[in-house]
C-alpha cells in the first residue's frame, strides 16, 4: 500500500518541479521518443529489398537479381549498387543494364474503345479512356498510340516499356488494321494510289495494306497502318477528298475484338503476351 502511494506521491513531484531534474527524465520518456519509432517504421514500410525491386520488374528472378547486382548492372539514383540486402525506395530511380525499371508486375490490357471517350492521360479533358480501364488494375498502365475522341475500337494499354518501344521506336512496328467508312465511295484508281504509296509535302505516305471489304458497299475499306495513331487515315483521305464517317481498329497484331464489347476490356492472356512479343 505504501509503495503504491510512494510510487504516485513521486509522479505528481516529477511532474511539478519543472526546473528540476527529475522532470528531465520524465520529458525523455515521452513522447518524442515514441515519434521517432513511428517515423522509422513509416520509413521501413516505404523500402524494399533491391532484389525483390529488381525481380518484380521482370527481368529476372530474385536470384538472378542477386548475381546482376553483384556484377553492377543495377544503379540506383545513378550510383551503381553492389550491395546485397541493399534498400530502395519507390521513388527511387532504378535501371537495370542501362533500362529504368519499375516493381510492379506487367500489365497488358485490351479496350473496345467506345466513341466519346478521349485517348489521354491527362485530367480535365473529360471523358478518357483512363476512366473505362479505371478498375482493371492498379498498375500505373498507359495506352499506347491513341484513337480519336470520336474513333472506335481496341486500344492496347500496358506498364511494359519493352511492349511500348515494339510499337513506337522498332523499324518493324506493330500493324493495327482498321474498317473505315468514307462519305463516298473509294475509286479504284484512288485505292491503287494509295497501295502504292505517295507523297505529301515531300513525305512519303504508305500503307501496309487496303482493299474493299468483302460483302460491303465501296464506300467501306480496310487499312492496314503500322502507325501509333490514326491521324495519318485522315491525311491519306483528306488527299484524295474524302470524308472519313467512321474509323474503327478491329487488329492489333494477332489481338482482335473477340469476345470484348464495346467498352469493356480485358487482360491478355499468357500466350497472347508472349505472342505479342515475338512481333
């Protein structure tokens, strides 16, 4: 009993004598050593092992990741890192053999874009095609290429910088196949043009492919473009004066609209991906 008043009578005089030194000791063990372990914490959660980092990239498993750090293929922030059990942060910028990387897992995701959707990623241009995807996954994806607000079809989008580059950087490029609708119908004479190639202002225009679609009115032609976006069909009609009605990319690739309405998606699946690809 006496010890309990003794051990209160103390807690009230330390908490008192605010010159003394027994109120230094009771000012230690509060709270900013508590605020010290909880920023740490926060700062841990906030890290993650450089392997772990390297292999959720995909370029390697995480053993693998373990002898490329050793020889330095991996920098961080520009500083090559040999280190093992070296952490980053998610902000942290990290290459692998010269190539920026993210932790996050590849994402490949196939969109029957519907009309009055804009292809952006910027906020406050209304309704985007970022608001059609918005619950396919948290992946930080982009489309690749873009189809006009009013155009319709599929759109590809994807975090895989690799995938990204097929399409816009290689001499090959990915061939997107698209039905077009003409305000009249296409002349032979125009459509031979076309095939062959030609110029505007001094640039050379071609095609992969164009032929009237089976069963259609003349006025209904397929293209076949390697190009990211679709402003060069406007260019190749506008030439010859036509008016484009309608523009929808039915192909990317092998990728159709198989089983995808209009303005759902889907996620490739794993030979779709590595199909892609070997393109």
């Amino acid at each position: 009993m006496s010890r309990n008043q003794d051990s209160r009578g103390k807690g009230k005089t330390s908490g008192r004598e605010n010159a003394k030194g027994k109120s230094k000791r009771f000012t230690r063990g509060d709270a900013p050593i508590k605020k010290k372990q909880q920023t740490k914490k926060a700062s841990q959660s906030d890290e993650i092992r450089l392997n772990k980092y390297v292999a959720n990239s995909g370029m390697c498993s995480r053993r693998e990741a373990d002898e490329n750090i050793a020889i330095g293929l991996v920098t961080v922030n520009g500083k090559v890192i040999t280190e093992m059990g070296y952490k980053v942060k998610r902000t942290d910028e990290v290459r692998f053999d010269g190539q920026r990387i993210t932790p996050e897992a590849k994402v490949y995701v196939l969109l029957n874009k519907p009309k009055g959707f804009a292809t952006t990623t910027a906020e406050g241009k209304g309704r985007t095609v970022m608001d059609l995807v918005a619950n396919a996954t948290n992946a930080n994806i982009k489309p690749i290429g873009r189809l006009g607000r009013n155009s319709l079809g599929l759109l590809l989008f994807t975090n895989d910088d690799k995938v990204v580059q097929k399409f816009t950087n290689s001499k090959n490029g990915v061939a997107r196949l698209f039905q077009v609708e003409l305000d009249k119908n296409l002349k032979f004479e125009d459509l031979k043009k076309i095939q062959e190639g030609f110029k505007v202002e001094g640039k050379l225009i071609t095609v992969e492919e164009i032929s009237y679609i089976e069963g259609e009115s003349k006025n209904k032609v397929g293209v076949k473009i390697k190009n990211t976006g679709n402003t060069i069909l406007r260019t190749i009609f506008d030439t010859f004066k036509y008016d484009l009605v309608k523009i929808d990319c039915v192909a990317i690739g092998h990728l159709t609209k198989k089983d995808i309405p209009r303005g759902h998606w889907k996620h490739l699946t794993e030979q779709e991906v590595n199909t892609l690809k070997m393109l």
